[in-house]
C-alpha cells in the first residue's frame, strides 16, 4: 500500500504581522534618534557649563604645559568659589588688553583680591603681600620678570601670570590697564589636568610656595 504524500503546511505572513514588524521598527529608530539628540543635548551642556577641554596655543606656560597639550577645564568650580593663588586658568582678555577679544588664553593666578604683588625683592623674587615666591616651575632660565611693578589686586579680580616668562604677554603687559589685572568674572574656569598626549597626562597642582603666602592686610 502506497503511502500518501501531503504538503508541509507554510504559515503566511498576514498583512497584522507586517504592520505590527513597521511599527516596532519604526519604534526602534525613534528610541535611537531621541538617545541621540539627548546625547548632543547632554554634550553641549557638559561643554557649556562644566567641562571644556582647550589646546596650548603657544610657549607661553612652559615647561608646565608644552605647544599642543591639551588640558581638561573645570567651568563650575568658580561659581560657587573664588579663583585661589596658583592655579592655572583659562580665560577672555578684558576689554583694553591689546588681543583678540574673542580669544581665550591661558596663565597661572599669582595674585587675588586684596593681594599686593610686588617684582621684585632683594633676591630677584616676586613677592605677594610680602612673601616671597619660590618659582621652581618657570621656563629653564627665565627670571620672575624683566619688568618692575607694584600692583595691588582689586575686588572681583586676578593677576595673572604665564611660567614662561619671557615668553608670555599676561598682566605685566597690560599694567597700565587696572594695573593688569583680569575681572574673576573672565574667567572661563580652571585648568586642572593635562590629558594629551598620554604620555603626558598628569594632575595639574597648586605648587607649594603659594602655600605660604599670608592673606592680605
């Protein structure tokens, strides 16, 4: 007795499954599309208001930072704090600075509100509010300065300073502009860390002699 042949049943797609396949595709580039524009949203709002990164222009801090380091910058500690002696940031040039007003430099805090800074005592040393300041971190061979100055920080505002010192247009520069000194409120935030190139990344640290330094009278 033959046996007899029958056909394998084939499940069709209907046209339900087809739509139910669209919309749940269609579901999925829509949840890819909104983590995206989130993602671009949360980036911008990092880059504007806590964390920027900026490349070393020039000379003008080394041997701190090299041409083409590139830093890490903290733009939400100085809303809620006052820029502190030693610390390295980045800011605009006030208006009267003979640069590029939209450009944004780098240099370290030497003097803050209420700071006498002085170049230079018997020793060829900067001094602030008396103290002199054991500058271990210029550029090899420089000195504190090749200028004299005498200049008492107003409220709201720094002297700034470049560690290559023969090489950096900072407050010395523009004395003649309240006396060089730069509005706090200029300051885009703090250089804290270098992060290329990687051979190179490092904290970036207040150095120990400003540690010494009394407050102002």
């Amino acid at each position: 007795m033959c046996a007899g042949r029958y056909a394998a049943s084939v499940p069709t797609q209907t046209d339900s499954d087809k739509d139910r396949k669209q919309r749940s595709a269609w579901s999925r580039l829509r949840e890819l599309l909104i983590l995206a524009v989130v993602g671009v949203l949360v980036a911008v709002g990092v880059r504007a208001y806590v964390l920027q990164t900026f490349y070393i222009p020039s000379g003008s801090m080394e041997q701190t930072l090299l041409i083409d380091d590139k830093v890490l910058v903290d733009k939400i500690s100085y809303r809620m704090g006052s820029p502190e002696r030693g610390e390295i940031v980045v800011f605009r040039p006030p208006s009267g600075w003979t640069v590029g007003a939209n450009q944004e430099f780098i240099k370290r805090v030497v003097g803050v509100a209420g700071d006498r800074v002085v170049c230079c005592d018997g020793t060829n040393r900067i001094t602030v509010n008396g103290r002199a300041l054991d500058e271990d971190y210029l550029f090899r061979g420089d000195g504190p300065s090749d200028r004299t100055f005498d200049v008492t920080v107003p409220a709201g505002s720094v002297f700034l300073l470049g560690d290559h010192r023969s090489a950096s247009a900072d407050s010395r520069a523009h004395l003649d502009v309240n006396g060089g000194t730069v509005p706090v409120d200029n300051i885009v935030g703090r250089a804290f860390a270098t992060y290329w190139p990687p051979s190179s990344a490092r904290m970036l640290s207040v150095p120990e002699t400003f540690a010494d330094v009394p407050a102002p009278h």
